[in-house]
C-alpha cells in the first residue's frame, strides 16, 4: 500500500501539470474542486483522524497540531497561498525559488505520516489529502505557465514538488523504522495542524471576494457529506 501511495503523490502533480497545458482549466472550476476539497479533507480530520490520534496518544499530540498549523503560516508567507489555489502572480515574474521550496516542505512533512501502513492505507484520509494537492499542484502548474517559464524549467519544478511527498514518505520509514509509532504519530499530528489551516482557509477565501455562492456552498456540502459517508 505504501508503494501505491508513492505513486500516488508521484504522479497526481505531473498530471495536473499536464492538465493545465493542455486544458487551461477555468478559475471558477479550480474555486469548486478547492470548495469540495477542502470540506472533504476538514470532514475525515474532524471526524475521524483527531478523535482516533488523542485517543491513541493522548492530550501531548495537540502541541503537534498547533505546531503544524502555525508551521502552516509560516510557510505561506513564502508560498502566497498556492497551498489552497492562489495564483497572484503577475505574468513575466519567474516563480521564487523560496516559493518553490515552500511549497515541497509542506508535500514533504506531508508525507511523512504515509510511512505508516496504517495511514498510508486508511482511504478517506488519503483521498483528502491527494484532493487537497491536485488543487495545489494546478494552482503551481498554472502559476509557472502565467510566469513565462519555459517548459523544460517547468517541468523540472513539478518534477522537484512531486518528488517531495515520496521523499517524505521515505524519511519516515527511516526515522520510524523502529516499529514504533511515536514519531509517525507526531508527525501526522504535525500534517493535520497544517492541513487544517488550508482546509479552513480553503472554505473561506476560495473566491475573490470571500463569499459564499450556492454552487460553492453545494460543493461544500456534497464534500462534507461523502466525508461523513466515509467515515462510518
């Protein structure tokens, strides 16, 4: 299964980077898959990941939920938000390298907790978290085709971010080859802080004037709906 994960995070960047050359999606479709995406994601954490990681390690794992989502913010700083679909960058700008490197040490303290055969292979959570990264990967993908970079350069970049979560994913079966399950918990307490700032800051700022419309809000709903469905 852990191979399969790989894969999976492998290969979902380089195919929305091919998905934005060839079919230039429109923004408005980019805010709906970021509304589902987000509600799905917030709804597997809430309902089904926190309550199981306290019961498991006690009141100590929420210091690694703050860390992560104040991790979050930091690293946002960096990125500009393409984490949850912003793309403001002006055309002809190159992407910042720091960006860029932003954005593969989220993928890669992401990735981290899917060492673990038991995350790695509990489904609603890795279809959210792989729902929040087409999102992010598109919003990258579009960001490098706005800039003007050209497209081996780019290609290169979506090759170095997909590399991240695999990379990740390997370091923790490194650091947790062990058997034991401290350090892989940490650090998912560590992914779902940081996923839990883009999931909140998904629903709420994925348009540009930070209003809920119907379509958004069925979106919403259709997300937090399949999550609860998932989960029990």
């Amino acid at each position: 299964m852990t191979l399969t994960t790989v894969l999976a995070f492998f290969l979902l960047p380089l195919l929305a980077g091919a998905m934005v050359k060839l079919l230039r999606p429109e923004a408005s479709w980019l805010r709906l898959l970021l509304s589902f995406s987000g509600a799905f994601l917030l709804g597997v954490v809430f309902l089904h990941m926190l309550p199981e990681l306290y019961a498991e390690e006690g009141s100590h794992i929420g210091i690694w939920v703050l860390g992560g989502f104040l991790l979050q913010v930091v690293l946002e700083f960096f990125s500009h938000g393409i984490e949850h679909g912003h793309m403001h960058f002006h055309g002809g700008r190159a992407l910042p390298m720091v960006t860029l490197l932003s954005l593969c040490l989220h993928s890669f303290a992401e990735g981290i907790p899917f060492a673990d055969p038991d995350v790695a292979g509990d489904i609603p959570f890795l279809v959210g978290v792989l729902l929040h990264k087409m999102p992010m990967a598109i919003a990258l993908a579009t960001v490098l085709l706005r800039s003007g970079t050209a497209p081996g350069p780019s290609w290169a970049m979506l090759v170095v971010f997909a590399l991240a979560a695999p990379l990740g994913i390997g370091t923790g079966v490194l650091m947790g080859g062990d058997g034991s399950h401290g350090f892989l918990h940490d650090m998912l307490g560590l992914a779902i802080g940081m996923l839990l700032h883009i999931g909140t800051t998904i629903i709420f700022e994925s348009a540009p004037d930070h209003r809920f419309n119907a379509t958004r809000f069925v979106a919403v709903l259709v997300g937090t709906a399949l999550a609860l469905i998932s989960v029990h």
